[in-house]
C-alpha cells in the first residue's frame, strides 16, 4: 500500500475500529500526520489554525487505524491505550511495528500489503 492508498483507506474507514491494518497502512497515515504536526509549528502565525484543526480532526482516525493495527497482532483494541502509560506504553510501538499473525484471525482476513 502507497502513501495516498493508505489516507484513502484511513479516511474511508474514519469510525472504523474493527478490522485489520496492515503495516504501510499505519505507517503511511504516521507519516502524515507527522508532516502536519512539523507545519502546524512551522507556519505558528499564519495557517497555525489550519493545521490545527486538520490534527484534531484526524484524531479519530489515528485511533481507528491503530486498534486495527493491533487487532492485526490479534490483540484487542484496548491495547492502544496503554500507549498512554509512561514506558510500560512501549510495548505498543513493539505491536505496532511488528508483523501481523499470518492468514486470518479473529478480527478478520489479512490485510492487504
């Protein structure tokens, strides 16, 4: 999956939290929220609130796209929130960088690359 696959899957699935992601899918949508934290600071006086508001709008799918990310680790879901807990959090980045189970699981079919 490309980057523009991947914002087209992210978005079209903006409230979907069940499913698998596979790695470029997350990765890919990372990358670009990425690039719109560095503007947001960069252009702080003149598209500041652009960029703000794209941020927030995109929290819903960051988080969608990572509990599928996880669930792809056959894992549940609410794993995604203890990225929230100092260092014990680490352990999501491990989930979320790590392939997924290999053919189906219980959240459903592999993902496509």
């Amino acid at each position: 999956m490309n980057f523009i696959e991947s914002l087209q899957t992210c978005y079209k699935k903006f409230f979907d939290f069940s499913g698998r992601a596979s790695k470029s899918e997350y990765w890919w949508f990372q990358l670009y929220n990425t690039i719109l934290y560095i503007l947001t600071f960069v252009f702080q006086n003149d598209l500041a609130l652009l960029f703000s508001i794209l941020i927030i709008a995109n929290l819903i799918p960051v988080f969608a796209a990572g509990v599928r990310r996880v669930h792809d680790s056959n894992k549940s879901g609410w794993w995604i929130l203890i990225s929230f807990v100092p260092i014990i959090g680490l352990y999501i980045i491990v989930l979320l960088i790590t392939d997924g189970s290999k053919g189906k699981n219980r959240f459903g079919p592999k993902p496509k690359k």
